[in-house]
C-alpha cells in the first residue's frame, strides 16, 4: 500500500549471505524469520573439526497477511526464497523449498509457488511454536520476563528447570500448549476469544483501521464507561463478603445495556480498552485454569496478541495473578510473535544435505541487547515498527 | 366395538410373593392420635393441635399455626374440643422479591383452603388405621399453593398492581405479629434480592407502606437452588441438540455441586450443603456483555429480540474457522475440524466490510456462541478443579433459551471430552427469589418433600410459558375472557420445526460452526412453563413400593414423539364429547356452555404446547398429561363431568348385583375365583376413557354387555398369572394356604366396574377372613369412582349381601350411609372390616409417590395389593414391584398398548 517500499536490502547484504527465510503464515500476520551471514565474519575455522561456524544475524519481519503481495515482493526483492534448500530426495530437480508454517501455508502455496517458483514445506504449526519457544527459552538470555505495574522484569530460567511449562499462543484464536521437553508437547485447551476477537470486533466498533491503531486508542481509553463494575452494582461498595473490590468488572460492556447511548456515543478509547481487557482477562483466566490442572508452575504468553502492548501484558498478569490468589505469574517472551516462524527455521536442521547449510542455532555470542538489529525491513505501512534481528551463530553440519 | 370383540386382551399379572413383612410400628402414634384424651396439660393440648391442624386433608390442609395462647374452648369432655388460636390470621401469606435489572421474580405462598371432608366416616377411619398427626417438623408445612410469577422490571408498577390487587404485601411479614384486622404497618416487611432491592425500596414504602428486607443474592441463589434440587423431582435437565432429558438427582448425593449464575456477569458458586458455599470463581463475561455488545453491534431493542436474532444467524460469515485457516481442511492432527471456530469474530478483521455489512442475525450467533462457549469453558474448568460432578447452569441468560443451553452443553462436553453435562434448572430465573422467600424465619418449605409437592399448570401456562405474567386473573370469568382472547394466539401454536443435524466435533478456540442457517433451527418457543406448586403436606410416598428411588409410574413416556402424537390425537377427538358431557353435568347452562368452550380451549393450547416441546412442564408420561386434563377441567370448575352418567350405571349395576352373587355363590370356591377375575376384567371394560367403549354402550345394557364379555373370556389371557393367583388363594393339595391379613383394591370406574366387578371380588376376600380396603379417588377423573361415593355404593349392595353388610358395618362404612347405625356395635366383632380410603388424586392414573396419608397408614399392614384398570394397572404401574403380593387386572382396550407393552 506504501509506495515507499525499499527494493533492496542493505548493499553489504548480497543474495550468498542470505540463508534460510522460514515463513509463519497466520490468519492475520505473515511472519518471516531469515539468517544473513555476517561479512566481516567468515565461517569459523577453529571450532571443532565436525562443525563450522557462521556468525550472522536473525531477522525478523512482518506483514498482514491480507498484504501478502508485498510481502511475496519483499522476498523477491531480496532474493530470500533463494535461502530455501533443495529437496534432498530429488536432486535433479533444481526445486527449491521454503519452510512454512501456520494455515496459510497450505492457503498460499500455488500463490506462492506461481509468484516466487519456489515450493512450501510445510510444517506442522504447534511444532514450530513449541521449537521457537524451546530455543528462545533456552538459547537467549533475557527473553522470558514478567509484566506487572509497568515494571518489566526479566526471569532467569534454569534450562534444566524449564519443563513443564504452559505455552499459550495468542494468535486469532489462543491455543494452550504443555511443553514437557524438548519435541514433547501437547494441546490441552484453547479458546477462540482470541487476538481475531479483539481485533475484529474492536474493527467493527471503532472503525480503527489496524490492530495497532485499536491498540494505541485502548491505551487512552477508560473502561469504566462502558464495563459494569462491582461497585456499579452495589452502589459504590466492594462486594467484600465474596472478596470482590469496587473496581471488579462485573460485566464487560454491561453498561451497555441500561444506557440509551448508542454505538456512536461511545469513545473508541473507550471501548478498545473494555475490549482489551475483556480479551486479556479471559485468557489469562484460562490459562491459569489450565496451569493449575496439569500443575504447571510457568505460563508463557506469546503470539502477535501481545505484541509487547504493556496494557495486555499487564491485564494478562493481572488475570493470572488475581485469580491465582498471587501464586502464578503470567511471563512473555521478547520475540513473541516469531515462535511459528522461528520454529519452522530450526526444522532446516532435519533434512541436512551437505550441499546446503543446515544450521544448528547455538548462541555464540550472546545477543548484545534484546532488540538491536539493524532494520532491514521497513514495515510497509508504518505500523509493524518491531522488526528485530537477534545475532548469533549457526553450526555448519 | 371392533377392537373390543376381536381382541379383549385382558390380563392377569401377579407379582412375586410377599417380599417384606416388616412394618413400620406405629403403635406410639395410635394412641395419641384423636386428642380425645383429657389431658389437662394445655401445651399438651396444643401440640395436639399443631399435629391434628398439620395433616391429613388432602386440599383441606392448614397453614402455619400461630399457636401462642391457644386455649381449649368450652367442656373437656367434648369429643372434638374447639381449639381458639386468637393470633392465628386466616390468610397468611409469604411474598419474597428478585428485584433484578431486567426482570422482577415474585414467589409468593397462597394457603389454599379446599373442602375438607371431614366426615366421620375419616374419623373411625383414622383410629383403625392409626393414621398419625404426628409431626416432628419445628414448624409444620404449610398446605397450599406456591407462585412463581415475573414482571419486567420497566413494568414495576405492574407488578406494585399485582402485589396489592392480591394483598400478598399483608401476609409478608413474620405472622406472629400480625393481626389480620390492623392495617399495614410500619413493621411490614417483605424479604427482597437482586439489586433492585435498593433500587426500589423507597418505592415500595411509599405504594404499598412495607419495607423491603434485603437478602444476600448469593445466599439466596444457593438456598433456591437446594431446595429445588432436593424438592421438585424433574427440577434438572440436560439439553444436548435442543433435546432435554431430565435428571433424576438422589438428594442424599446432590452435594457438592457447581453453580453457575449467569446474570450481567458469571459467578461460579461450589455449594456444599445448605448453607454451605464459596464463590469460587465467575467471569465478567457474561449476559451483559453479551446484551451489551449486541446492542451496539445490531442496535436491537432488548435482550429478547437479540436472542431472537441469533436463532436466524449463521456465525461463519463473521468467525474465523479452523477451515478458513487451513484452506478448508482439518487440522486432524489436534482434531480440529474445519467448522471449528478458531478466532470468534476472527474474519471481521480482514474484510473489509464495515458493520453495516455484517447482518445483526450472524453477529448475534457469533457473540452468542463465543460467550456461552467461555462460560461452559471456564464452568468445566472449575468443576475439574475442585473435583464437582454436576455443574448447573442458571441466570437470566439461559431464560430457557434453547440454543444458549445447547452451547453450553456443547462447550462442557466438548472440554471435558464428554466426562461432564451441563445441567439446568426449570426455574432457573426464580432461583433468588425462592431463597428469599426462604429467608423467612418460619417459611414451613425446611423439610418438605419430594412427594408433598405437586405442579400444576393452571389455563394460562402455554400461552405464557417462560415469558412475562399477563395481568393477575381474579375470577373464572377473567379467565374465561382471557382464553378467548387468546384464542387467535393459540391457533398459532404449531407443531415444531425438526432440529438441524447435530454438530459434530470441535477444537481449536473451540467449536462447530453451529448449524444455523436461517429457518433450520426451531423457534424458541423452548421457554420453560413454570407452573404452581401446590404443597400437599399429607402426600406420602406409597409404603409398599419395594424401590421408591427406581420407582416410574408411567409406562409410557412421552418423550416418545410417536407416542406423544398418538396420544395427542387420541385426546383431541375426545375432547368434544368430553366438553358436551362436562356442559351437560353443569345443566348445560349458557354459563356452562361458555366455560366448556374456554376448557377446550385451554386444553388444546396445552396439548399444542406439549407437542412442541414435551418437556415443557416437566418430564412427560401420559399420567401427566391425563391429570393435565382433569385439571383443566377443574379449572374451569367443571367438578364432575360424569356425575349423572356415574349415577346412572351404578344404579343400574346394583339392581343386577343380587342375581349375580347369587350365581357366584352357587358355584365351586374354584371355579367361583375364576368367575370373580373374569368378572373384574369384564366389567372394566365400561370405561368413559375409551372411546371403543363409548361406542359400546349405545348397543345394550350393562348387565348384557357384562355376561357378553365374561363369556368371551378365554385363557390364556395376554397376560396371564392365574394359576399363581390360585395356587395362594386356594393352595395346592391338602394344604390350605393363610388368608391376606389386608388387601387393598384400588378400583377404577363408576358402574358395572365396582359393583359387578371389584365388589364381589372384595367379598370374596372379606369372606375368607381378609379385611378389604377399596381405594379411590380423592377427585373426579372421567367416571372413575371417588372415595366420596363409594360408601353409598357399599351401602346399596350391603341390602343385597349380610357379608358385605357386616364388614362395611364392622368398618362403619354404614355409619354415614345411615343404614341400622343402632345395629353396627354388636356386629362389630364377626366380621373383618371393609373399608375406604382416597388415594389423594384426581386422575384415572396413579402415582405411589404421591397418596394420602390415609392410604399410606392403610397400607403399611397391607400384604395384597390389586390394581385394577388400564389407568392404574397398565398405564401407570405395569412395571412398578411392590414389597407384598399383587394382582394387576386390566382389559385392554387399546391395541396399541398391546403391541407396544404386551407384545
């Protein structure tokens, strides 16, 4: 939709340093994560005879999914579907594939196939999550931390101490995933009051005209006018008999009902703060329900939901802490919304062919600052500002 | 008459052999029983009173007795001593309020005083049985009727109107204060909940000069619940696929349980016990969020319409499903089909349509189905946390709302993979306002029991259904008007739209896309009748029922829609008939001609109602249905429709009844016993309730028909335990077996079926030794005969017949008949009794769980029960077991049972 849209990546980048684009390709996002070699860095000689080294750097990008065109033109423009590997059972065919994961993996594969002539490997979708999470929880320092009051705190996790944990991926709709060891998980529950749910009723009721935008107002907003609290119902009281206080919300958009107001008589604000904390409270409630049925001491949040918002993360802790009485703590990941696509990156390693880098991701080097990166790709309307890259180093089988 | 002569299928069925001997003793109680001891001990005297006020008339009971300086008027030595309570007022009434955002609930307590029949006949009754007014309640159950009544809250001076037109503000109070004489005072309070009962407290002072007192909700909620558990049996259903089914809860197991208010908000409440509960969670996602959004999302105007809405919509044009994800595939691998919603209102964003675009018909569904889903979610979560079995759903919300109860159904057992149901209550939205009307000190509902209440459906019920009361009916003749009023409504009512095919599986966010095109679902017309409970605190359950948990009367169940088609039919084509007998029995008055239409009228709106959704009132069998009409006529104050006709044929049965026993009494003690049986199932074929015997009697007299029909009698009958039945009255060999120390004859019709059938079968025994109890009727149902009139029946044939003279005389049946009182001493000791009880109904079929307590005394030294009729014996009771011996004798006149029952 931007005509601004960069043709190219950087000059130093060259097509050669491009390895491996792996896609998530959600309802509503498309998310791309793809390793460039870093120049100044050749492959690492002195590591141990079995494995090479390459330092380099992981990108991260996104796009709306409804965007796809510019996202198939940003991948042509910079000739990352070159970073696929050629199918190993077949190798007179000069086919290249592509990992791919999320539902429109299966959606958009003529597309993608007739626009970029390469294919999709699919891969399966709860999979990918649970790698990304598994490799992020125990390979970067400072990627899970807890979200309350404002105040972010990272969470030092003992990778020997990591499993069981929840997983729960806000997408369009929120899947709950126990994570018992590595490749070892499970779908326990899910809900469909989900991201799609804010997102799309928060469209039809504000007229915003994308996520961030519904995000950006629900931060201005004030629930009250619009939820029916505790204190609405008995007149002003806390409900102390069954510990509820004054502010509770007794009923999203309750006060909806008894007014004579009309859709157009509300503040946007208003509502997309009713709508975001109606969403964040449920899944945090469910998600607790969940932890606490299979005794599951972590819950991690992820997925394009999040987004780093700090009024979702701080209603989601909010949620679990409230009704887990303080026991549980709701945490996040600094690369939330790249679990699928990151995941889809890692399964490169199980088809290892000799003539193409099969990359083991290890952290070398420990990533400098959680969000550093050089921005290689411009967001193509201005709103999907948190396009990252995470350095590190990849194993040469 | 076809049917009749082709096929009589009479039968014969005896039940095992004397299973239990144990009685319970009641010789304590026998003594004490009358108050005619001169015990000068007044508090003595006064307990007395409670017991004697607390029991025994069926319709006639007491309220609440205020008992505070009671005294003993006049001569101690008077029989039946006057006791005054000076502080007792005639009316009492309990009136306790849910004051709620939407809706105003009323329960109000109506004592209701019926003709107490209390002849002497009862009274001699009473000390042979031993009937004890006993009761160890702290405060006796009050007889009378409970109302369950709703007003929008918006209408509440409708509802100030209703209070005060039926003076119920003046009974609310604690009756010990209370002079029926003063006007309302400072002191008059009515016990409230919800939130209104803030809201409008000022209002109700200033209209109708009474205090509201305000009640926890929550303690209201659970204590409604409890009590309805544990009191109304078919209180709790599952609803899957629109079908309910209700469910029986043991009271002894009903804790602890989950439940769930879905009011504005959700609370989610772990009871267990009275008393007893935590809030243990709720979400405030709930019926206002879903009414709130809707609002904004379709502009709809109330609740209703937005739930009227949803039925049309078709959610997948606004949810995101599994399939829109994966390109119309399954994702089988966590087996998520692809109608499964994975994000509710997921496709809204990435259209570009506008709100406008969408229709309100779809956004309802779609808001509907992700509301109730989370609820059914979150409740199955809970439940599993803490370990409880049953969750029960209830709430303005629900509102009996038929795809609201099929979400939640579908998300409790989707997560818990089909381990857990969710279960509803039919009168969910009274939950609040019963507790508060338990919060009364003295309410006299603590120990009620299942078998003391009974729920009837007065006129208005299908037209009102689960919907707002209309104005208050003062007399019949609003009624009457209000009927033809509604006439043009009731001809709407018609049969139901079949459900769409069930969903199927689910998943991810959770679930099927429901099956909701436009016109495919049925109309809600699903809305629960709550009828009126009528507390009946001398309703016992039967002594000799060997299981009474087991216990179903009816063999038919007409959740069988065949069944219930059938049935429908069949009633529908007697109804005119019926009527012009019911006008004619009224002296086919102008009056009574109006009041036949209006009864019509009514009982086809019932019968309408019950074809759409059988559920409706209840769980079904064709017992209920039955009573429904004897009600409906009653109602109607058409008390005995058949009373000339009855008259009629027993007169003409009795001038026979001599040369009959003559003929008995000529015959072998074998053949003689045979003769009798086929006599029983020749004379029952003269029933009313049939219409191939309708037919019949327009082609010959009574006592032709009889011999015809005895003559057609040839073994084997379809059902046939004769020989059994001989075997213990006669023995085999040289052994001669005991005689039955009591048997009880449960008789059916008027005429020929008591006097030329059951009579001389009760004669037969009384002449074997065996005392013979004849149960009937407490009311009129067809021509079947009532306790009423079976002493003048007794006393006719007792000119004909010194064994049956002697035993009515002995069981001073005689007494009241007025034949030779000054005889019935010394005669006394030569023969056993016989005598007559009420059954404590008014309906050709019978349900053991729920007799007077005269014929639950009567038959605790029972060891023969007989069972005659297709009422009683077949259509209610051909599976029931008992503890003693019993003999069930029908003939049937309907193929149908035939092939169904008898096959």
């Amino acid at each position: 939709m931007d005509a601004g849209f960069h043709g190219k990546l950087d000059a130093d980048q060259s097509e050669s340093q491009i390895s491996h684009l792996a896609l998530d390709i959600g309802g509503t996002l498309i998310k791309l994560v793809y390793f460039s070699r870093n120049k100044d860095r050749p492959i690492d000689e002195n590591k141990n005879s079995k494995n090479s080294v390459i330092d380099g750097r992981l990108h991260f990008a996104k796009f709306e999914t409804s965007k796809i065109n510019d996202c198939l033109e940003f991948i042509l423009s910079n000739k990352l579907h070159l970073g696929g590997f050629r199918h190993h059972e077949d190798p007179a065919s000069d086919k290249i594939l592509i990992k791919a994961t999320g539902g429109g993996a299966y959606r958009f594969a003529d597309l993608i196939k007739e626009k970029l002539g390469v294919g999709i490997e699919k891969e399966e979708e709860m999979e990918c999550l649970v790698a990304g999470a598994n490799f992020l929880l125990k390979a970067v320092h400072q990627e899970a931390y807890t979200y309350m009051d404002g105040q972010k705190e990272f969470v030092h996790i003992d990778h020997n101490d990591l499993y069981p944990y929840l997983l729960v991926n806000i997408g369009s709709g929120v899947s709950m995933i126990k994570v018992d060891s590595d490749g070892q998980f499970e779908r326990i529950s899910g809900t469909s009051v989900g991201g799609g749910t804010f997102w799309g009723l928060g469209r039809l009721l504000t007229k915003c005209k994308s996520f961030d935008e519904l995000l950006e107002l629900s931060h201005q907003g004030n629930n009250r006018v619009i939820d029916m609290l505790v204190g609405d119902i008995y007149g002003g009281l806390d409900y102390s008999k069954i510990g509820l206080s004054s502010t509770t919300i007794a009923s999203s958009f309750g006060k909806a009902i008894s007014d004579n107001r009309e859709l157009e008589e509300y503040n946007p604000e208003d509502i997309a703060r009713s709508l975001l904390r109606m969403i964040s409270n449920n899944i945090g409630q469910i998600a607790y329900l969940n932890a606490l049925r299979f005794g599951l001491k972590r819950i991690f949040f992820g997925g394009f939901f999040i987004r780093s918002h700090a009024f979702t993360m701080d209603t989601i802790s909010v949620a679990v802490n409230f009704w887990s009485k303080g026991e549980a703590k709701a945490m996040f990941l600094n690369h939330e919304g790249f679990l699928g696509a990151l995941g889809a990156f890692m399964s490169y390693k199980k088809c290892g062919r000799d003539d193409s880098i099969s990359p083991q991701l290890g952290q070398r080097y420990p990533v400098c600052t959680p969000l550093v990166g050089d921005k290689i790709c411009y967001p193509l309307n201005g709103d999907l500002s948190d396009n990252d890259s995470l350095e590190c180093s990849v194993y040469v089988a | 008459m076809a049917g009749l002569t082709e096929d009589p299928n009479p039968v014969l069925d005896i039940d095992g052999l004397l299973i239990n001997q144990e009685h319970n003793n009641t010789q304590e109680d026998k003594s004490a029983v009358l108050g005619k001891d001169r015990e000068e001990n007044s508090s003595k005297n006064q307990n007395q009173a409670e017991r004697d006020m607390a029991s025994i008339h069926r319709s006639g009971s007491r309220p609440q007795l205020d008992l505070s300086k009671a005294a003993i008027e006049g001569n101690f030595e008077e029989k039946d001593p006057t006791i005054l309570l000076p502080n007792q007022s005639d009316d009492i009434s309990h009136l306790a309020l849910d004051i709620g955002g939407s809706l105003i609930k009323l329960v109000y307590f109506s004592r209701h005083e019926g003709q107490s029949i209390n002849d002497k006949r009862k009274k001699t009754l009473k000390e042979r049985l031993g009937i004890s007014n006993g009761t160890r309640r702290s405060y006796p159950i009050l007889g009378g009727r409970l109302h369950f009544v709703k007003f929008e809250t918006t209408k509440i001076n409708e509802c100030l109107d209703f209070i005060r037109s039926k003076q119920l503000h003046r009974g609310g109070m604690d009756s010990r204060h209370w002079n029926a004489e003063a006007p309302a005072n400072e002191n008059a309070v009515i016990k409230a909940t919800g939130g209104g009962a803030f809201k409008f407290a000022d209002l109700f002072k200033e209209r109708l000069g009474v205090s509201l007192d305000k009640e926890d909700e929550m303690d209201c909620l659970v204590a409604g619940a409890n009590f309805l558990l544990k009191a109304i049996r078919h209180e709790a259903f599952t609803h899957m696929e629109g079908r309910k089914e209700f469910v029986q809860i043991d009271h002894n197991d009903l804790f602890p349980y989950l439940l769930v208010n879905i009011g504005s908000g959700v609370s989610m409440i772990k009871v267990d016990g009275d008393g007893k509960f935590q809030r243990v969670s709720g979400t405030n996602v709930g019926g206002g969020t879903y009414w709130g959004l809707g609002r904004l999302l379709t502009k709809c105007k109330s609740f209703d319409e937005l739930l009227e809405l949803s039925q049309r919509g078709d959610n997948s044009t606004i949810d995101m499903l599994v399939g829109d994800i994966y390109g119309g595939m399954d994702y089988s691998k966590i087996g998520l089909s692809a109608s499964t919603i994975a994000s509710s209102f997921g496709k809204a964003i990435s259209d570009n349509k506008e709100l406008e675009d969408y229709s309100p018909e779809d956004i309802s569904l779609s808001l509907l189905r992700m509301i109730s889903y989370n609820i059914g979610q979150i409740a199955y979560l809970n439940a599993l946390r803490f370990g409880l079995k049953r969750i029960f759903f209830g709430g303005f919300f629900i509102r009996g709302h038929a795809y609201t109860m099929d979400t939640i159904s579908f998300a409790v057992h989707f997560w818990s993979k089909g381990d857990a149901q969710a279960m509803f209550l039919r009168h969910e939205g009274f939950l609040g306002a019963l507790g508060a009307f338990m919060s009364y000190e003295k309410h006299g509902l603590d120990d009620l029991m299942v078998h003391q209440l009974v729920e009837r459906f007065p006129m208005g019920a299908p037209y009102t259904g689960g919907k707002i009361h209309g104005p208050p009916l003062g007399d019949l003749n609003e009624k009457i008007s209000w009927m033809e009023k509604f006439v043009l409504k009731g001809t709407e009512i018609t049969a139901p739209v079949p459900m769409a095919p069930p969903p199927g599986t689910t998943g991810l966010g959770g679930f099927e896309v429901p099956s909701s095109k436009g016109g495919t679902l049925r109309s809600d017309a699903s809305a629960l009748n709550v009828g009126v409970l009528h507390l009946v605190p001398t309703l016992e359950v039967f002594p000799q029922l060997a299981d009474p948990k087991m216990y179903e009367p009816n063999t038919i169940d007409l959740a069988d829609h065949n069944e219930l088609e059938y049935w429908f039919t069949v009633l529908s084509g007697h109804l005119p008939d019926l009527v012009d007998k019911a006008v004619a029995s009224e002296g086919g008055t102008d009056d009574a001609k109006r009041r036949g239409d209006a009864f019509a009228r009514a009982f086809s709106a019932h019968l309408s109602r019950l074809i759409e959704d059988p559920a409706a009132y209840g769980k079904l069998g064709l017992a209920n249905l039955l009573e429904l009409r004897e009600e409906c006529l009653r109602e109607f104050q058409f008390h005995d429709a058949y009373r000339s006709i009855k008259q009629r044929e027993n007169e003409a049965s009795l001038a026979v009844l001599a040369d009959l026993l003559a003929e008995l009494d000529s015959m072998s003690e074998e053949t003689r016993l045979l003769s009798l049986i086929e006599g029983v199932l020749a004379a029952n074929i003269f029933d009313w309730g049939s219409r191939a015997c309708v037919d019949l009697y327009h082609k010959g007299t009574i006592i032709e028909i009889y011999r015809m029909s005895r003559d057609k009698m040839q073994r084997p009958w379809r059902v046939d335990d004769f020989d059994l039945f001989k075997e213990r009255m006669l023995g085999s060999g040289d052994k001669k077996p005991q005689p039955h120390k009591r048997a009880l004859l449960f008789v059916d019709n008027s005429g020929a079926d008591i006097v030329l059938g059951m009579l001389p079968l009760a004669r037969e025994l009384l002449r074997r030794g065996t005392e013979v109890v004849l149960v009937a009727n407490s009311l009129p149902a067809l021509n079947d005969v009532t306790a009423m009139e079976v002493p003048d029946i007794v006393a006719e044939a007792a000119k004909h017949c010194d064994i049956l003279r002697r035993a009515a005389e002995a069981g001073s049946l005689l007494v009241d008949a007025m034949i030779n009182p000054s005889d019935s001493s010394k005669e006394n000791s030569s023969s056993v009794p016989l005598m007559v009880v009420e059954n404590g109904c008014g309906s050709p079929c019978i349900d053991l769980r729920q007799v007077s307590s005269e014929l639950a005394a009567a038959a605790k030294d029972a060891d023969l029960i007989i069972l005659e009729g297709m009422g009683r014996a077949l259509h209610t009771n051909f599976n029931a077991r008992f503890k003693c011996d019993v003999l069930k004798l029908a003939m049937v006149k309907n193929q149908r049972f035939v092939f169904s029952f008898l096959a």
